[in-house]
C-alpha cells in the first residue's frame, strides 16, 4: 500500500473507534422539570416603604400561589410582575387594581387568563401594588 493511503484508512479507523467510544459514553440530555420553577431572580429592597409589609402579607397569601414569592413568577402557573412589562408607565397602578377586581385577558404570556381574586379590598390591593412597586424600583423597574 501507499502511504497516503495507508494515512487515510488510519484516520477512518481512528474516527470510526473515536464515534464508538462517544456514542457510548454519551449521555443523554432528561428533560428538566421546571413546572413552578421561578422565572425571574429578585433583589429585596433595603426596606420596605408604608404599607409594603402589608401587602408583602396580602400577597402571599392570595398572589403568590401564581405569582411566586416575592413576585418572581411561576413556570406554569403566573408571570413575574417583576418584569418591565409592569412598570408603572406600562400597567399603571389602576390597570392592577382592574386585574385583581375583574380578572384579565391574557395579553403578554401565554399562562391564560387570570381570573379576579376574591376577598380583597382596594386598599388591601393598594398595599399589594405598594408591594411589588418598592420590589420593581429594587431591580431597576421605575
């Protein structure tokens, strides 16, 4: 045989036991379960301005099994509200005193509608919104 030739077939031989080798020390990617998972990381302020505690409060006990805690959004479930598709010269406060009074439309992600939250006041809801403002000014959402 030729040198060329034989240089060929032993960079075939080489590749073909290099593609045996990783085939079978491969490992296959699983799927990851990230139904519930957070979507967003978030920065808690220093502190908390009047009524803030309140609503930190309210919200977890009414908005955060969609919400997530803190505001960061649930994979499946509800979106962050610490996102710039809710600051304030977007969703301004009373489009959020709408969404929990009357329920909402799903516009901007694909969770489905939300539906109105029973058993809270507009002034619970203030505090709520107080809340999840003082969490967005803490992320650089103004």
């Amino acid at each position: 045989m030729k040198p060329p030739l034989m240089i060929g077939l032993a960079l075939a031989a080489g590749a073909a036991v290099a593609w045996v080798l990783m085939s079978t020390q491969r490992e296959v990617a699983q799927p990851q379960d990230t139904e519930g998972a957070a979507m967003v990381e978030v920065t808690l302020p220093g502190s908390w301005s009047e009524g803030a505690g309140i609503g930190q409060s309210i919200f977890e006990a009414k908005c955060s099994s969609c919400h997530g805690m803190n505001a960061v959004g649930k994979e499946g479930y509800g979106p962050p509200l610490v996102h710039k598709i809710y600051e304030p010269s977007h969703h301004a406060d009373e489009s959020l005193q709408r969404a929990v009074a009357l329920g909402v439309r799903a516009h901007h992600w694909g969770f489905g509608d939300m539906a109105p939250v029973d058993g809270l006041t507009r002034g619970d809801v203030a505090m709520v919104i107080r809340y999840i403002r003082d969490l967005q000014r803490a992320n650089g959402i103004e």
